[in-house]
C-alpha cells in the first residue's frame, strides 16, 4: 500500500513538472523563421508585383500566417498596406503604433527602414495564440518601396 503512495506522488510530481515546462520550440515561431517568412515575402512580390501578392500575404491559412507569426507591411509613408494577424489595421498609420509602456515602435521601425534597411525592433505586444502581453521582436527589412515585419515573442 505504501508502495502504491510513493508512485502516485512520483507521478504526480513527473506531471506537474510536465505543466511547468515551456512550450516545445516548434510550438512557436524563431527569429530565424520571421526573418524567413520577410525574405519569402520579398520574393514573391518582385515575382508576381504587390497587388498579386497580398491576397497571400493576408490569408490566414496559406504560407505568410505561421503559428505566432505573421506578415506586415508598410508603404514607404508608413501606412499598413497588409496585416496578416489583423486586416483592419490596414490602411492605418503604423508611424505611430506605441506598446504598452509607451514606446514609440512605429517609429523605430520608419528609422529602421530610412537608415540600415534591417534590423530588430523589440516591444510589448499581446500574444495571438495566449493573449497575454509578452516582450516581441520584430524583424525588420525594406525592399524597394516596401517594408516588411514579422516578429516572434521572447517566451
């Protein structure tokens, strides 16, 4: 009978640390995998032209929506020209997207894309698949008139 306790508190030890265990990697997008999804993006626009191309672009279920990652896209004056998580913000300013706390991302990513052409902007943002508010890093590349996001969040 004893024997029987200590292997049902084994067990019950083995699945609560199972719970406490973050997510598998593959459960979640990489920081490789958004630069990825830019770099495909960049692709098929000079392939088949923008227009072509973000009906793609804006799809939940096809090759530019991946778990927690998605395409944005910003015309050269900073408006959302495709939002793969959320196409009402398309039209809209991203200039001036602020997170949570206050800072001012939009415009870090504008400076991004008038200086370097590349780069990582980080911020606080809410998670589509958890829909907690977690640290996020956004990639960053302009390509002709374009800029293009996707980002993954620090977890």
């Amino acid at each position: 009978m004893r024997y029987l306790k200590i292997i049902a508190a084994i067990a019950a030890l083995c699945a609560a640390y199972v719970m406490a265990v973050p997510a598998s990697a593959g459960e979640f997008g990489t920081k490789e995998e958004a630069v990825a999804l830019v770099k495909r993006a960049i692709v098929r626009v000079g392939e088949v032209g923008f227009e072509a191309a973000k009906p793609e672009f804006m799809g939940r279920n096809g090759k530019y929506f991946d778990r927690d990652m998605y395409l944005i896209m910003v015309d050269k004056n900073g408006t959302r020209i495709v939002h793969g998580q959320n196409p009402k913000l398309v039209g809209k300013t991203y200039v001036d997207a602020v997170d949570v706390n206050g800072k001012e991302y939009g415009k870090d990513v504008m400076r991004i894309a008038a200086g370097p052409g590349t780069g990582w902007v980080s911020f606080m943002f809410k998670d589509p698949i958890t829909g907690n508010v977690l640290p996020k890093e956004n990639y960053v590349e302009r390509a002709g008139d374009y800029i293009y996001l996707s980002g993954v969040y620090t977890r």
